[in-house]
C-alpha cells in the first residue's frame, strides 16, 4: 500500500506525469512549530542536479503545505503536503522504442502485469518522483525527533562499485568490529557529509576514487550501485515492538521499500555471522553520566537516561528487536541503475520478437548520492513511529498502581539518550 | 505488534513459560483441506534437538486446530492454533546471577527497558518458542500456495562463519552472477536439504567442514553466525504492492522480525553493488512453453503464463516491487547465539556493579539449521499475503469494461509461473 | 485516524482555513475511465448555496485529479484529490467573544482537551469542510460499484423535527413493515430526490411541511435536526466481515463519523424490537429471474444471480453481518446544528466567568439536505471496500481444487444482485 | 476482519462445534495485576442458563490464561485466552431439515454465499459462542479503566418489546431530556443491575412486566427484541479520534457488531432530532471540585481536571467525536431473535422447492439480558483504544518546548473525570 507507519502515518501519492506529488501526514503530535522552511532543505537535497562547487537557488521542487498548521504550529490534525510537476504532461502513445521493449531490470514489464495499464512513463509509481512524499514526512518527523530527544540522523555513502571506504578485512570482517568506522558513526553530520559533494562519502581519499569511478562508467554509457550507511544518534531505549515489528524489521521494510535498494544490514550484518559469539556480544557498561549539555524535550523533562550501555556496537543499537540507546547503525545496498544508454538486446512486450532498446537522454550512473536523504527520511519515519508507540505504552504504565515487580515508569516519559 | 500481514492475517501470542505458544489465522480461502498433519512436518523440522541419524517420533511439539475447519475444511473463518509448552513453571525469582545481570547481546535489558517488567525468563517474547506461531501459520499459507501456484519454498544453509558454499570471487561478486548457484536453485528441494541433516547445506564437502567448524565452536563454548538463503519458485507474477510494500521489503521485513537476524538481501545484494549495470540488467527472453505436468489451480483455471521471463535473474525474480515470474531468492544472516557458556564480564541491571556472567546448560552453537523452517515461513506468509492482495485487484479489475489502453485479464486469475 | 477502509483506503486532510481540502484514495482498481466530471456533480450536491430553482454555474469546490489516472483511466495507484480553499486566511487570534468562550455543543472545547492548540476556527477538523474529501472519494467507489454491479445507492429526508416521511404507526411500528416505503426504497433514484431540492424528502406533500418547519426555526434563530435514509440496490451477495467487520457495523462506523450525527438504524431498526419474531424473521423465496437490461461488469463476467431472496425485508438486505442481495437501507440521525444565533449563557475556556455567547451570521438552520451527498459516499465507501475483500476471497477459492462439502465458486465472481 | 482496535487489539477465533474459543490481546500495558479472576465474572454474566434465585458455582465457560502474564502481572506481551468447548462434535451431515433450509433472519445462507462452504452449524462465527472472547478481552481492558481513571461501565435493559423503562414523550422526546434518566445513570452500577436477574432493568416495575412479556412470547415459541443502555463514567476528555474514528463512531461500529443488533443512538439519539438546538445544546458550566475520594491512576499522578463541564448532556458525554469528560451513554437496539420454535414457511436452499422448517429445542425467546455484559465489554474496548491513543498523543507533546499558541499538557497524562 502507498501507506506506510502505525501511529505516525504517512500515505503517499504520485508519479511521473502527473499534476503534483506529495502526501498526507497523520498523527504528527500537535504543538510543534513547522514552516516549509523544514521540510525544503532535504528536499533540495533529493533533486536532481546538485553538485560541489555550486548551490545555485534552484526553485524547483517547492513544497506547499496545505493544511495541518496554523500560524506556523501543528494542530495535531492531517498535514497535506503538494510539491507540483514542472512537466506533467505525459506523451501520447506511438510507436516507439520504449513503448514496445519493458527496459530490463526496470518496472515497465512488472507493473503491466500487476495493473493492466501501460502508463506512458513505464513503471508508473517506481519513478524516483514517488520518494519526494517520504523525505518530506521524513523531514517532519526528524523535527520531532531533534526537538524531543536531539535525535540526529545522518547518511552517507560507504561504497561505490567496488571502491569501499571501510572494506572488510580478515581484522576487521565488518565494519562493526573497525574503531576507525564506529569513530567515525560518533561524529558524523551533515554538514560534514555535504563538504564531500557530489558523492557524499564522507573521506577526501574514497571519495574521489568514487567520483573517479562513476565518470568512467558515465563515459562508457553504464551504471553501477554502492551502498549507503546511515546512523541514527541520541536514539532512546524501548523503541520497536515485538515480535514482528522488530526495529530493524521496520528499518529494513523502509529501506527496501526504497527504489533500486537490494539489501540491508544492521550492526554487524552479513560480516557479523563470521565473528564469534564471545567477540560478538556487546558487554554491558555503566552509561556515562556526560551531563548533555544539548536542550531537548526529554532533558526539559527530567527523563532519566538508561543506566547502561554496551561497551563494544555489534548489535548496531538494537537487541531483541528493541533499541538499547547506542547508536543504531545500517548499510543499505543499491543496485546499478537499470536505465543505461547502451544498447540492450531484449524483448518485446508481447514476447513476439527480439530487438534491440536504446535509452535516450542522460541517465543517472549512479544513485547512491541522491539516496542519502532518502535513507535519513525513511529512517525517521521508522524511528518516530516506534517512539510514539512507546510513549503511549510508558504514559499507560504510568497510570498504574506501582507493583513489586515491576520497575516504575520515570514521571517523563521514555528513557533519555546516553549521549554516545 | 504481534500481527504479520494484511489480508492473510496471523497473530501470534506466548512466550518461553506459559500454558501455550499459538497464533490465530485470519483470512486463509474457505474451501481447503487442512489438518493438523498438513503444519506438523514443519513444527518438527524447527523442533530442537534433531539430528542426521535419528528421527525418533517425538510427541514435542504438537499443534492442536482449535477452530476454523470442520471435517478437516477450511471454513473461511479465524484458524486458531495451540502448542503447549511442556514445562510452563517459571523459576521463582531469586537472587541467582541471571537475575543480577542482563546477558550481553540478548533481549534481557532492552525488554526491562521497554515493559518495566522483568519477567523470569528474561527476554520475554524473545524466546525461541515465539516462531512456533510463525511456523504453524507459514504452513498453512505454503498449502494454499501450493495447490493453487504450484508455489516451492525451500531454505538452506549457505554459510556458518567463514565456511561458505558460494564465497565471493572476483569473477562472481555475488552468487546471482555464479552458474553453480543459480542451477541449484532451479532443483533444490526440502528433501534434499533434508538429507544434508545436522547442517542442511545441500553440499557434500561444504555441508561437512560447516559440522566440524560449529563442533569446533561448541568444544570451546563458543557460538558462531551464518547465512541461510531461500528461493521461491513458480511465484505468480505481478506480486508485491507498491510503493512501501515491495514485495522485497516485505520479505526484507518478515525475515529480519526473525530473532538473531543481522542482514537481508534478494537477488544479487551487496555483491549486486558491484555489477556494472550493463551485466546486472537482466535482459527480458519470451517464457518456455513448458507445459507444466503440475496440476495445480491456476492450470486447471486456464490461467495464462506470463509472455516474458528474464535471461539472467539478478534481480531475484522482483522488479520494481513487483514478482516478475523468475525464481525469488533472497538470503539471510544470523548473527552468533548471544548465549554461551564462556564467562563474561558485564555490568549488573543497576549499573553499579560489574561482574561475570556465566550462563549454565548446553546451548546451542548455531541456530542456522533450525531457522530454515522458520524462513521458508515468513517467505510464505509474505508471498500469501501478497497474492491475495493482487488476486482481489484483479477480480475487480475483470468487472470493467474493456478499454484499449489496458490489458485485459485473464478469464481465470494472477498469471501462472513460467515453470522455470 | 484521518483513513477509512481496508483495501479501498481513503485518507483525507483540511480543515477550515487552510490552502486546500483533498483526499488519497489508494486501491482503487486500475483500468476504469475517471475524470473530474465523474466526481463534480456529487460535490456540487454537497455545496453550501444549492437551491430549488436556481442552479447557477458555481465554481466552487473544483475537485482536481493530481494522479492515479493518465488518459483518463485510472492506473491502480493512488489518486491524489484536492479541492482549493477560497479564503484560507485565519484571523488573527483577539480578544473577541469566540476566542473565549468554547461554543455549546460544538466541538471548540474537545479539540482544545486533545490537542491543546486551539485553532482559530475553533473546531479545527469538524469543520464541515472536511467532509469534502469523502465525497470526493465515495463518487470513485461509487463509480466502480455501478460498472461492476450496477449498483445504485440514493439517500434522502425522511424527517425534519418532528415532521416525518413515514411516522412510526401501531400497524408499522418500523418503515421496514410499511408497504409504501418499501415500494418508494424501490424505485428512488437521485434525479427524484433532486426534484424536492431544497429538503430532499421525495413527498411533495412532507416536503413542503418540512421546508415551511425549517424555515419557521431560521426565523427565531434556532436550528432543528432530522434524519436521512439511504438505499443501496444491487449490492452483491456475500459482502461483509465477520465478526467485528459485519456490513451494518462498517456502515454505522461510516455514518457515525459524519459530523452531527446521533444515531443510526439498519433495517427494522429500533422499531424492529417491538416486532415479534414470527412477523420480523423474513422468509426465503426463490430469486426473480429477471434477465437484467442493466449492462454491467457482473453481466458481461456471466457472473450468476443468488438463488434465493427474501419475501420480507425487515433485515435490511444484510444477514448475519453479511449482504444477501436484497436492498440494504438504513436511517442516520442529525441532531439540531449546534451554531445558532440566538445568545446563549455559557462558560469561558478557563471556567473563571459565565457569559453570553451570541454567534454571528447567517448559519443553517438544518443540515440534512445537503448531508444527503455525504451519507452516499460513505456507503458507497463501505461497500466499495467490502467488495473488494469478497472479491479477492472469491478469486482465491476459484484456484483450490473442488471439495464434496463447498459451493463451487461462479467463474466469474461474486455473485450478483437479484434484480429486485 | 477478526481484529478490532488500533492500539489495544483483539483478534478472536472460534464458532459452535470447534476445540475452543478464545482471543489474543496485543498492547495490554505491561505491570498491571491480572488474572482469570478478573476475567471470569463477566464470562459467568454472559453465560446462558442464569437466573435470579440461584447462582450455583457452574464451572462452565471458565477462561485459561495461555500468555502475557507472569506472577499474575501483564508483560505487555500478547494475552492469549483460552475457553474450551464442551461439545465440540459438529453432527454428521444428512438430509434433516436444517441442512435443506437456510434459517429465515438467520446467518446460514449469507454465510454460505460468503465462504461456499456449509458448516454443520449453519452460520459459523455467527454463534453466540463467538461473544465470549469480546467479554473476556473487555474485562482486561475495563480492569486498566478503572485503575488508570475510575472509569465504570454499566448497561442495563431499557425495553422489551414495546415495554420501555423511558419511553418517549411529548414532554422528552428522549431520555437524555428526561430528569429521570439523567439521575439514573449518573447512580446506577452493576450489582444494582444484578439485583434485577432475570432482566436486567434496573427498575421494578418495568422489570416484572418484561419478564411477563417474554414470558408471554417464550409461552407462544416467539421472540422478541429489546434495547439495552449503557453508561460509561469518569472517561477522561480529550478521547475519540477525528475525522473517521470519532468515539461514538467507534462504539457504533462497536455495537453493531454484536450479533442481532439494529441500532445505535449516542445521547439524544434519533429523539434528540426533535429537539430544537436551543434547547438541545450542552450549555458549559465550571466542573465542580469534588475531591474524588476514589483512588485512581490519574490521582495519583496528579492529573488535574477539566476545567468545564456541560449543564445539560444531550450530547451523550461526546462533541465534535471526542470525550469531554461527561458521563456517555448510549442505546442499542437488539431484534427478536430469528430461531423460533413455530413453523415457518422457506425456500431450500438451491431455491427449488418451498417448505415448513421447525426449530427443535428451547431457544433464548429474547438476548437482551445477556447482551449486557457483551455490550459492556464492547465499550470497554473501544474507550480503552481511545485512550491509549490519547496516551500516546499526550506523552508526544509533553517533549515539545512550549508554545504561546497552545495549552501545556499536564505532567500526568490525560485530564481527569469530572466525577459527575
């Protein structure tokens, strides 16, 4: 369905060729300020487009809000939000290339048989336009989440083709047991990570091997994919729900829900099943009690912070499904993307015959780039969306006689951050 | 929350020290024989405690229908579904080491922090008991899948720690490039991982360094991780509902609600980051006219087949979200078992103290062959859901009127698979 | 939450003084001719301004289709709907009578409770502006419902205050057993209603009684309620979950989320418990054979009638939470609009002092001829969504092999109406 | 679906003639005292076969707690419940005349064209057997009620057939303008209502002239149909979910899915049409500053209360779809059951032939006593889905800074009774 989340939902619409994009936001708490001046920035940074040297403002992709706010504050109703098509008229059937060959490894072939509808711009709603609906919600809900507990969600690009900033080694099979990366998770933002525009990789060295590496295969007419890490900071204790709605099931989901994604990996991940248990396992310590100078919602409120941390990071802030307080980190893989302006030999929708496509235009060579705040509004989403679940659950508990056995809820609300 | 799906429905509820583990089924087809003997096979392949060379019948475990059939039929109404567990007495609590630390790694603190309750078991629905539910449900949707697609789920076991089946190599960065891997997946079956018992690694050599690696590991209390991958074949095409639940994130989804799973990826994965894609994209050939011995009830529907399959199938059988008809297959990481014997040094629940932890009993080194069932499982309730999803698409769509620009549907229902 | 339905899912946002109303509507199936001109006359029906002589062209309340359809046939993905608010500027917050003292009765005072932000136009999202969107989705559903089963759904007065169609009587303590309203439920249509704008109560000589009522209240600066009754033909067989989804649940959820309503009735109704079991239970009789002129989508698919009907309908066509093709027909109260001009004493928001609140303006002194449109959509809406889930039960029954003990499913779906 | 609630969810199985029925409860908060003996009391209210002299110590329709519970306190994980079925052997299929006669008003042949399978019991889930896991579910979640807000919910007959406790006048065209009524509820509690066994009208008179009057229909193997009221005290404000899932919303959908229902009126109701809104509006008034002996959760949290409550309470304790802390009340309407012992003239089921069909056996000549409990455990449903959505809103807003714009949330939680 085009609805994603439980308490904090947000349903998206649109796809290439039509009048707008956007989408309805429902259950974002009321009493928080909001403008577009939130929402644009990661918006800006989706378009098409950018690139190092120069920021030129670019008035495309404006975001409208249309209702769920009132002199600038939330009412706790639907939020609407529009971001207009500059070109929405879709061309007319004919009888060209594309309208007789589905591109390979591209949607045209698999929405026809799902809907019965040829729209002329293929794969419909797996046009890369659908995602400016989640990183607009995503941008409201990464408002709250700074607000309330100074959450910080951060992206960035970790591997293109085959050039990786933390390869795995036989020291270091994943990059969870590498001090060098899980230094680097502790101090990474966004401003740090746009210093390395175009490619968002965030180390003066890879990066350039990556840029490097997409302009040879722009050059030759082919793509190739790479993989995005994202870390989600200041996270509080308690949030995901057993059993099916596991953290990391939920961050998956969104992750591969996004265009292109064809794997995910929390922690330690794939690299994680050659460590042994005894190295593996992240031993409790005492959390630091680092005063937080930071002012959040949870600080105002005198929320406590979680009394223990783990020592080393390999369950990547996550354990039995629920977050611990560390950092949650995960890598995302992209593929290639599908449409190259080689000549392909394919064939034709009816299976009739046997030709050759050649896509026109300039393509995209490689989308791990643009996917970063992609990935940060998805992550938000998830991560809203489990705290607010959590908070309803701690506010219920609250109401309750204390018993013995049980460990009363703090009179504010869900475990404070540790401030890794 | 404890429900998985949208129109195939199951909630689960139970944890390690109560009367009874169970689920409720919503939404299976009236009109299909189901008896206990259709989900037992499955609950005994995940049932502790098996081995290569003796099956002795073993009353653990069994499943009880409580409604929802009459006469051994599906009435179309809630299935409900009941294991009792055997010893439901949890310990008093007393002022045992477990009861002072949380075990590294495991759900033990993350729970208390979430529930404020600290149940005796620890980790509460951590448990391994938990996926009995998801076991006896994913057997029904694989009945259903069954004799109306001819639908085969089958897992395996392609690596423990280091010791892979299909390891990476320069010529093949991922399996989905390597013609060994995609010929086994065109043939494997149940029986035969059966037949490759403790480990179910279908490969002689491969299947026995992995039992002397996990000896190796339990001689020195140790645990170790690995991978299982999965394939579903004869998948109808065009399943999968865009855009957040791609039939990937769904997948991605279900499995990583797994306990202990780390990473996910489908089709050519992480390894895919690396194809340029000029060779990842795989090209569209029309679909072989096999006739399909196979009675199932697409074929007695005169269901057509889908005109198209792929060359290649590094895309593991999705495209754009949606199932192309080609073989999905996707894998999945399992982190080391976070319990061992080895001492370990951990702080206490408080904070205030640190200590040694030592867990007592046998445990298990490795649970990779055990959660095979469990995967092909999840892999079913996705595939089941979805597929009732799209065939309530596409009976509505057989009650409009014809236009030009759609194509009609079929007289009889979702396409048939391409038999590949 | 802002959405309403399963599969047919229709999510809307807006409220008073905000840049536009609109809707998504997701699932609706792909591959049927829509366009603005299919939704508008319902949108009109519902504008404030309508009257019996004049119909000026108003171009107010322009719905604009922002995607979902290309051509001008729908796609399958979601439809974006919005409608532009003329004047969207709320007034500055002051010190006027409004913004101290919470209306009676209206919904000023409970927003505030929930969300804590009192909006400027006080009620936030009860404005009767929200129930655009839900018009706007319901002409969709409708749509379909009448290409697919030619089913026919008309709403109209049946009192205003005291002034009733059809009076409870000792003989008919319920409409249910008077001949006459079940000969006018058969042959209602919309253009009828339309012909006694501005009531809507199809009985020249009740409409004029209730015109003169209303009219006699806008006079003293008072309001009055009344009740609308709805009629749904050709409904298909079979729709309706069991056992929390029963067809008049999903209905009086629908209604009741209708601002201003009070009450709701299916069939018999309230009047149904004075009537003996012997006399309400309605008796089976074999179904017309009427060929059925009507060409619609059930026609065409071969899709056969249901056997039976019932002699009686005093179960309203739904039996056991499920339809049984007879028509289904209910009554939903609405109360007296709470605005009214006369002053009234009430309290201030903080409870400190008691005043006298006088609104100003011209209000409606009645709404239940334009809630007419809005108590259509939501039935359409209803039936619509349990369409579409009998529909994919019925597909997937079609693909399991044949059982002694089960009805074999049509070839060609649900079963269809009877004509009646 | 077989699912109802957002945050607090209840999925029930069972029908006649299977293992057992029962429920699983999702999202019941962690650390509240629960155990059968909470549970069990309604289940005994429900149960058939009770009477005014005699309660003798019947050990049927006892409940087993599966899960979700440890030492007698909830985990917060899933609640399984469990209650067998005495006679679980469906008889053999044959050619009596119940399998060739679908019941007239009965769920067997709309059930039928539902699933295409024939249960031996006719209707399948619509057995009054299916109400038992509601009222178990429901005693969990009015235990949090009470304990989190004092919250009481009583229902109690209020007619028979045409004998009704407050029927309608010139002078109050409905109860909710009837001083009577209004004393009443604000008094009333369950073992008040108890004390009027066999029927449950809490009034002496009315309550021997019903038991005459079924008496009389029992006497001549007819049924009747009645209303049974209800009242829900002390809800907080600010409950009730706009615009789709406003409270009465929720509660009629709630009723209506209570086998034999007809009709739902909130406050006013159908009468409250009648009623001018000069007259029929809720004035508001200071809420008065009774102390509340009572110990509750709120209480004890400090929850302050509403500053406001209303005069007059026309509108049932809801505006605008949310709870303003006045009492709610409401009104259900139940048919005449439809198994009667006199002959009744029917079709067959293949519509061939008309016949007599006679129910064998004593049946229940009128439900309303025992739907009591059923609709007492709906409402508590309902309001405690509401209210921990309104939980969960709170808690969010309370990590918000401040805002002039809006009404700081109290420190502890949702705003208390008014303890009218």
């Amino acid at each position: 369905m085009s609805t994603f989340g439980e308490v904090f939902r947000v349903t998206t619409y649109g796809e290439s060729h039509c009048r707008s994009v956007g989408c309805i936001v429902d259950g974002c708490p009321p009493g928080m300020e909001l403008t577009e001046d939130d929402i644009q920035p990661q918006m800006n940074r989706r378009r098409p487009g950018q690139s190092s040297i120069t920021t030129p403002r670019n008035e495309k992709d404006r975001v409208a809000i249309q209702s769920g706010t009132e002199f600038g504050i939330t009412l706790g109703t639907p939020i609407g939000l529009v971001v207009l098509n500059e070109d929405q008229r879709p061309k007319d059937y004919g009888n060209k290339t594309m309208d007789l060959y589905p591109r390979p490894s591209h949607a045209d072939w698999t929405y026809l048989e799902k809907y019965g509808v040829k729209a002329s711009s293929g794969g419909g709603r797996s046009s890369a336009r659908e995602t400016i609906g989640r990183v607009a919600a995503g941008a409201i809900a990464e408002k709250y989440l700074k607000l309330a507990y100074g959450v910080e969600i951060t992206a960035f690009v970790t591997s293109v083709g085959s050039v990786h900033m933390f390869p795995p080694t036989p020291e270091y099979p994943t990059p969870s047991q590498n001090p060098a990366f899980m230094e680097l998770i502790q101090n990474i933002d966004r401003e740090t990570v746009d210093k390395f525009l175009p490619v968002r990789c965030p180390d003066e060295q890879a990066s350039q091997k990556m840029a490097d590496y997409i302009a040879a295969f722009k050059e030759r007419n082919d793509s190739i994919g790479g993989t995005v890490t994202c870390v989600i900071k200041n996270v509080p204790s308690g949030l995901g729900e057993p059993c099916f709605d596991k953290l990391e099931a939920k961050l998956g989901h969104a992750m591969l829900s996004i265009p292109a994604t064809k794997g995910f990996e929390i922690g330690s991940g794939f690299g994680g099943c050659e460590v042994p248990g005894s190295i593996h396992n992240d031993p409790f310590i005492r959390a630091p009690e680092t005063p937080g100078t930071q002012e959040t919602g949870a600080g105002r409120a005198g929320t406590p912070r979680p009394k223990l941390t783990t020592k080393t990071n390999n369950s990547g802030g996550i354990q039995g499904g629920i977050s611990n307080g560390a950092p949650i980190y995960f890598r995302v893989a992209f593929k290639p993307p599908a449409t190259i302006s080689q000549a392909q030999t394919t064939a034709t929708y009816d299976g009739e015959s046997e030709g050759v496509l050649e896509a026109k235009g300039r393509h995209d060579p490689c989308v791990v780039p643009r996917a970063v705040p992609i990935v940060e509004a998805m992550a938000a989403l998830v991560v809203m969306d489990a705290l607010l679940q959590q908070m309803g659950r701690h506010e219920a508990r609250r109401h309750l006689p204390p018993l013995k056995q049980t460990v009363p809820p703090a009179d504010s609300g869900v475990s404070r951050d540790t401030k890794q």
